[in-house]
C-alpha cells in the first residue's frame, strides 16, 4: 500500500479567484479575460472528454514523483488510476493531467495525457488517455489513443492529477491572447496565486487550449537514460523537444506553493487531433498565441506515495 497524505487548501471563491488573475494575466499578455462560467459539455469536440464536466468535489492529487525517473529509474514504480481514485477518497472519479506511461504495458518510455472516468460500482472504467512517444520509424511523434491498444488504467514513475466528479458546474473560463511576458501559461497564472495568496496554498487543475500559435513539447526517448541524470541539463539533452502546432488541447495541474509534499508545483501534458502531444513547456509564438481554458480550485491536496529520496531536477 502506497502511503497517501491529505492537506486541505485554501479555496477562494470563483468570483474572487477570476479577478485576482486577471488583473495578473494583464501584466503577461496584451488580452486577458477571465469570468465565471458555466462549464462547457467537455464530451464535445474539441474535447472529447469522457465526462462532461470538471466539477464536484475537485481535489488533487501527486503520485510517485520525479525521483522515481532521475537519476535513475525505478521501473517497479507502477500506479492504476482506479486505486488512485479510491485513494483519494473518489472512487468513479473524472480524472485527468500529466504523467508518464506504464514501460510494463507499453514497453518504453512515453508521456501519458491521463483522461479517465475511473470505474465505479455501477460502471467499468472509460480510458479516453493519449499516449506520446518518439516514433521508431521517424523519431517524430507518435500520439495514439491509449484505449487502442491497451484495457488498463496504469501509469508509471510519476502523475500530476486532477480529479473531480466530472458534473457540469461554474468554473473559471480564461482567455489570454498575445504573450508579453517570459512566463508560459500555468506558470503565469500559478505566479500569480502564489503572489496573491502566499501561505495559503491554491490548487488548481482543468483543461485549456492553444487555439492558435506554436509551442514548445517535450516526449521522453523510449529507452531509459542508462547514465544517472544529476543535472537540469543531463535531463533537457536526454528529452527530445518538438515545436507543435495548435490547436493543443492541454490537461494541467498547478499548486501555488507546495505545503511541505515535495510537490510538483506545475506540470501540463497535452494532445491533439493532429498527431501531437507531450509534455507542454511555453508557447513559441508570443504574438500570435491565442490560450483558452476552463479551470476550478481544488479542495483537496493527496500526496501518495512521496519519494523518500529527493531533489529538484527536471521539474520544469
């Protein structure tokens, strides 16, 4: 049984959050717009969720950890989204974020865009994840559907999730337009919370789209580094980095400062209808870059299984 820790976090009213980032996003892009709407049907395009919302007790969890995959990996580290959802105590729970793939099912290294309606008593589970890795045929990227060739809910080293009871509800819609600042996307908008809240830890998660522009993605080779990474720069020249094209339809988990769970403060995998996807680093296209998304407070922090050994490498 992997340990879970529990945090609560502090949850500002929509109303309130909406206008502490916009006034933030402002100072970060020449457009910015964020109100409180009614959650779009995320069953439709350009979605295709398999649930419909993202509310209903929304809460979050980190799994495993960066630790597990650098220096060196630990491949024995495997995780099944259906025990997370128990573990957090959401069992049938909407889930999506960032994460990498099981190697014992999939047999290398890859980015997984988690999308799951976890399995309930009722219903058996609905796996709508992308899988992202280097194609062997021509080291691009290979996207698939990860319920086009696998039946399971596992992951594997490391995810960052966001969870809810996937019901339609009011959430935070942003729109950002040309990008005036260094910052990419989810680390502008987490700045920002930690700027505002600063003790009081903010958790957030949903789903956004690059509706226009470029950016910059990583996937992980297929094969493990057989020499320990020690360094952000033995990680970035072991990554392989992609310019892709929007739209992108990005799942993120952001937490304005980490309460004291050797958290990952943010992290963002993305997918497409066009065969691309990975882990989302900035935008490449400041001027013409157009962000869209739908985002909600959580109220809940779980930390299951946090490694013992650590370090900050290759969190970004």
């Amino acid at each position: 049984m992997a340990k879970v820790e529990r945090f609560a976090f502090h949850v500002p009213s929509l109303e309130e959050l909406a206008g502490v980032l916009q006034k933030g996003l402002k100072e970060n892009f020449a457009d910015a717009q964020v109100s409180v709407v009614d959650c779009p049907d995320l069953t439709q395009e350009p979605f295709n969720f398999p649930a419909k919302g993202i509310c209903g007790k929304p809460r979050i969890a980190d799994v495993g950890g960066v630790p597990y995959l650098i220096p060196v990996v630990q491949k024995e580290k495997v995780y099944d989204l259906n025990t997370v959802a128990k573990d957090i105590e959401l069992p049938g729970a909407f889930i999506l974020g960032a994460g990498a793939a099981s190697s014992k099912v999939v047999g290398v290294n890859a980015e997984l865009i988690p999308i799951v309606q976890t399995k309930s008593e009722k219903k058996p589970a609905v796996n709508g994840s992308y899988i992202a890795q280097i194609n062997p045929a021509d080291k691009g990227c290979l996207l698939e559907k990860y319920s086009s060739k696998y039946t399971d809910c596992e992951f594997g080293l490391l995810a960052n999730l966001y969870a809810s009871e996937g019901q339609p509800g009011k959430v935070i819609e942003v729109k950002a337009n040309g990008r005036t600042g260094e910052l990419n996307f989810v680390s502008c908008l987490r700045q920002i919370l930690e700027k505002h809240y600063g003790e009081k830890p903010v958790g957030m998660g949903g789903t956004f789209v690059i509706q226009k522009g470029k950016a910059k993605i990583h996937i992980m080779p297929p094969e493990f580094s057989a020499c320990p990474l020690n360094t952000d720069e033995e990680v970035n020249n072991w990554l392989k980095f992609f310019e892709m094209k929007a739209p992108l339809i990005c799942q993120t988990v952001l937490v304005s400062r980490d309460p004291g769970f050797d958290l990952r403060v943010e992290h963002t995998h993305c997918f497409s209808h066009h065969g691309e996807g990975g882990h989302y680093h900035q935008d490449t296209s400041p001027d013409s870059v157009q962000y869209l998304g739908y985002l909600l407070p959580a109220e809940l922090l779980f930390r299951i299984d946090r490694p013992r050994e650590t370090h900050l490498i290759g969190r970004d």
